[in-house]
DNA sequence: CTGAAAGCGCTAACAG
DNA sequence: CTGTTAGCGCTTTCAG
C-alpha cells in the first residue's frame, strides 16, 4: 500500500558509491571527501531521505520511544503534565506513547505489556487509583528499564518521582479556611491507596491542629475520584446534625460535583459554606462562584519527569531521586465571605 | 542500560535447534513435529519472549503505528475521540501516537514531519484553526499514506472523513431557542477557514429564515475560539444598542467564557438571554445554569475515523467515504426560561 | 521434518 | 579516501 521509502541503497546506487559512503558522508565522517559530501547530502536532500526508526532501531537496540501512563487523558492537569513530558522528550528526540490506564488497574498492566511489546525504553507512570498490586513495576525495575513516577507515586526507594508538596497544600487549605470564619472544616479525600490521599489528609489533620479545631471524624470523606461518589460524599456532609462549614476535596472534579450538590440543598457558597479543589482545572474560573484551588506547578511536572527519565537512560543506575515541587493556592471567591472580600 | 531482550537466537540455542525451526515452531507451521512445537512453546514462555517489533518493521515495512494529530488534549471532545480510535486499533494490533498541534499550523506540519519520520503507517487528523495551507497533506496523500480527517476537515474529495451534522445541529439550536421565545437570536462562530464553522453557520442563517426571522449581521460574531476571543465577542453583543435575548457558540468553551462575561454584566440566563454550546463537555452540568449543548458521538467518531483507516491499509485505494453522524441537541436550563420549564 | 542463507536498512570494524 | 563484511531479529525461500 504504502510506497517503500528511500533507502541509503537507493542513494548509493544513484550516486555509484556504496552503501557505506553514503552513511559516513550524511554523518561529516572525515574519510569522505568534502566534495563528495555535498553531493550525498544534496541528494539525499532532493530525495527526501530520512534514516529508517525501525533499522536503527535494531542495530542500537533503542526505540526512541517513551510510554506515559496516566489515568485519564480529559483532565486538565494530565494533559498539561503530558505537555511538559513531550517538550523535554523531542529536545532528546524521543518520542512519546500516551495510553490512559482510565482509573483501572487491569488496563494499567495491560498498557504496560502492551508498550514492554512495542519495545519502549521506557516509562513514565501516574498510578490508577485501583492500584495497590506494584509487581508489575517491580518487573519494570528488575529487568532495568527506566521507570519515573509523577503525582501518585509508590517504591519511591527504587524509583525516582516527581510530586508536589500535597501535604503543606492541604494544610495551607486548612489554615485558609479558618481564618476566613470557618471551624467546622470537612475534607473530601480519594482512596487511601493514593500517595496524594495519605498525605493531603495529613496536611488537613495538622492544619486542624494547628488552629486548634478538633477532629471530626464525620467531617473526614472518602469517595473514589467519580463525580457520584463524590456527589454522595457531600451529601453525607449536608444531612449531619451540625454540616461542616467550610469543604475542600482532594482534586476540583470532585469538588465540582460538590458545588452542584450544595447549590441543589439550597445552600450558598461562600455566605454559607466555603469551598476549595486542588489541581486547578481551567474551569475553576467558570463556575459561580469562582473556585479557590491549588494550583500544580504542571508542565515543570512533567518536564522534570523526562529529565529524571533521560538520568535512567543516559547514567549507570543511581540513588533514584524525589522530586517535591510547591504549589500556589489561588484564592477566588468560593472560599472568601463577600462582606470580608 | 536496558538488558537485552530475549530472541528467537536465545531459544533456538538453548533448545539446541536452529532460529527458523523456532520461528515456525512459534507459528505452528505444519512441517515442524507437535513435540517440537510444545517444547519451543514453553520455553518461549518461560523465558517471556516477544518478537521484536522493529526486527518485523524491518522486514515487514510495517510498524503498526497510526499517527493522531488533534488541535489539544484537553478537550473532552477530542480525548474521547482517541479512546474510540485507539479502541479500534488495538483490535487491528496497532498503536496510537498522539500529538497535539496546539491549534497551530506550524506545530501540525511540525507534527506530521516528526511523525512521518518514526515511520508511522498513516495518519488520523483534526485540523488545526489556522490551516489553510494544505499542503503538507496533499504530500501524505501523493505519498500513498493512510489519512484520514475527522470533524474538522478539508480535500473531502481525496480523503476520506468522519464529521457531524453541524448544519443540522446549529439549524435546531436556532429552532430550539425560537421555540423557547427568543427572536433576537446570535452565533459565535469560530474562524471561517474551518469546515465546522462555515457549517454551523450555513445552518444558523437557515434556522433564522425558517423561524421567520431577519439575519441581523450584528448577531454573527466571530471567535478564534480562545476564551478571551469569545469574551470580547460577548462583550459586544451586549453593547449592541437592542442586544441579543439568545446566543450560541460554536463550542462550549466559548459558551463557558460567553457566561462569564454574561453573568458580570448583570444579565439573567436564562430569563434575559438563553444560552447554548456545542460539543457537551463534562462542564455543560456543573455550571449554573446547566447549559443547553449539543451531544456530538465522539466514541464513534473516533472509531469510525480507525475503520476508514483500516480501510485504506487494507484495500487497495478506492473513492473516499465521508461519513456523517448525527448530534443529540441536550437542553438543559440554560436554554429554557424557568416559567416555562 | 529441519537447517542454511538471503534480505529488510543501517552502522562500525576491518580492509584496502 | 572508499568498499566489504558482519550483524541487530526476524521471516521466507530453497535445500536437504
């Protein structure tokens, strides 16, 4: 179907040398004579040629290729990070395979199997939130193929990985609220096998300490990351004798849902009760009221995701590295009372 | 770095037999004794072999990637597209390589070089909006590789396309919102160099006629589809000395920015102005109102882009398809005045 | 029933 | 300064 691409051959025996001159003159290889390296590159430029992926491939044993896993592709901050991958990837001329692991752990090792076959270098992961089982990336690790975590991360002794400091954004949140009037605070927090779960409930739990608010275990939720659970969450919140005041959840697709479910029980945001998400979504900006969020540092996420990659594949193994970045928490209406702003 | 994998060499040693015995053991060819087959099979299995991709490449001039170029990532509508289209090419055994133009016609071309490079078979495509040159494609279609253009698209007679009925889609949001009262009805539309917004336009003037109503070219803004483009397009609709009671845009994140602004100068949706967009984002629920939009079938879409590729793998080159889906108009409040509803 | 050899496109060591 | 050869992993004749 396809129209066979020119080949070195095809140049050699254009230009009646052989296959090998044709090689080093593309390359400058100081054998060749200057003037024959004109007329091999000139050629070469008219034809078009470009050197086969497939059969350099196999002659140095490298793809070129790099697979991503995320747990979704329509959430904002995977595509940002994704961005930032692909900048640092094409200045190593790499490429990048994208597969979405859609939240499941099956289709998390199926992805795996899937780029181990089509022979990528190697991996840069965001774990599924169903994931508990690592021996799919122990496999990874034992058989030396470069492997970096970002956001939800786990084996971070054999594995380098880039996060933020959810622990100091949570706690931010917390201290945040409380100085805007709140003291019933509630937190809407993901699986517990999360990496991000443990520690923005930490962050939470001290922030609390810290503006001596004691800890209710009613006002702790967990809901699994889908806009229903955390639909059902917030409910469970709004029917307690005494509802929180003050809610954030662990990412703003969770707190959206949130709003929808506050506005439906009549309650206003913020006379009533304040909000706060994480992560920052574009449309944050768009709700009414606008949404108080952390906001992630995401393209430098994943720009120093490919450069702890490009470590792995260029030095000998090393102490794998964590990476911690900071946040920002961007203060919009949702969390501010309007006589106070 | 990476530990060399297994090959058919490896096997063929251990096993003390040659590589092509092996080979054909693999594949169970008839010539080589079912005891052999057994014991190259589990062998091969133990030691996890996979053939080596770039090793068939190679030979088979096959790499089994489709190239996907879609103006960005973040957009639900074209996340979800690649999910049908990467449904179908796993089916088929193929990958999928992702790469975002950003809506920038440079970064396509850009795209599409790099892709051609890493050898993919062929491509599936959303134009970016600043497209006009057409070229590089005309290259890939001259070149005999697969393409395929999905909703956004251009040279329908040489390639084939999957698209939906914008005409009929903005022909029943004009309808719709003259049924709900409106009759000062505007559109923004995005630039006119793609295919989608000279549709969706074609079938607004239409709507407009059928409901008796005068084409007001003061009603017809037009947006680069940014969000601050769309803003100022509101802006001056609601300057307008008699400003428009309805308006739609040509996706929702325009309508989204178009709320905003909207909402700012104090006007009601949708007792003042009704409101709809295109495309059904998650968003379109969590917003107040809820938005009235249209439901595009993107899984199909997407699948249905992979067929008409396979299509062109497969057979030889036949008179391209262009396919059309229907949309599903979904109203939500925004469209519908609450006395009525 | 099995092996040897050629070739896909390329580079690098070895010859001239 | 340039050509020949081997080899990356695999399939496919062609020979046994």
């Amino acid at each position: 179907m396809v129209k066979r691409r020119i080949s070195l051959k095809d140049i050699a025996k254009e230009l009646g040398v052989s296959i090998s001159t044709v090689s080093r003159g593309l390359r400058d290889h100081p054998d060749i004579s200057d003037e024959l390296i004109l007329r091999i590159k000139e050629l070469a430029m008219l034809r078009r040629y470009t050197p086969n992926p497939m059969a350099m491939g196999l002659l140095k044993q490298r793809t070129r290729m790099i697979g991503v896993i995320v747990p979704d592709l329509v959430t904002h901050f995977f595509s940002s990070v994704i961005s930032g991958i692909e900048e640092v990837a094409k200045e190593h001329g790499y490429f990048v395979i994208i597969s979405s692991s859609y939240e499941c752990y099956q289709k998390e090792r199926e992805n795996i199997e899937n780029l181990m076959k089509a022979r990528v270098e190697g991996f840069i992961v965001c774990l599924s939130q169903e994931t508990t089982d690592y021996s799919h990336f122990e496999q990874i690790i034992d058989a030396e193929i470069p492997l970096v975590f970002f956001d939800r991360v786990c084996l971070k002794d054999k594995v380098p990985t880039v996060t933020v400091d959810n622990f100091a954004a949570s706690r931010r949140i917390t201290l945040h609220f409380h100085e805007n009037g709140a003291r019933r605070i509630a937190y809407i927090s993901g699986p517990e096998t999360l990496s991000i779960s443990k520690e923005r409930k930490a962050g939470y739990l001290v922030g609390l300490d810290e503006c001596g608010l004691e800890f209710k275990s009613e006002f702790l939720e967990e809901c699994d990351l889908s806009p229903q659970s955390a639909t059902n969450a917030v409910h469970r919140l709004l029917m307690l004798p005494f509802p929180p005041d003050a809610v954030f959840g662990i990412n703003d697709t969770v707190v959206f849902a949130a709003m929808k479910e506050i506005r439906k029980a009549g309650i206003s945001i913020p006379e009533d009760i304040l909000l706060a998400g994480f992560t920052d979504e574009f449309h944050a900006t768009v709700v009414e009221p606008t949404l108080t969020s952390v906001m992630h540092p995401t393209l430098d996420m994943g720009r120093i995701a490919a450069r702890l990659f490009f470590e792995q594949t260029e030095n000998d193994r090393v102490q794998p590295k964590s990476i911690q970045l900071e946040t920002t928490l961007v203060v919009r209406n949702s969390s501010v009372k309007k006589s106070k702003a």
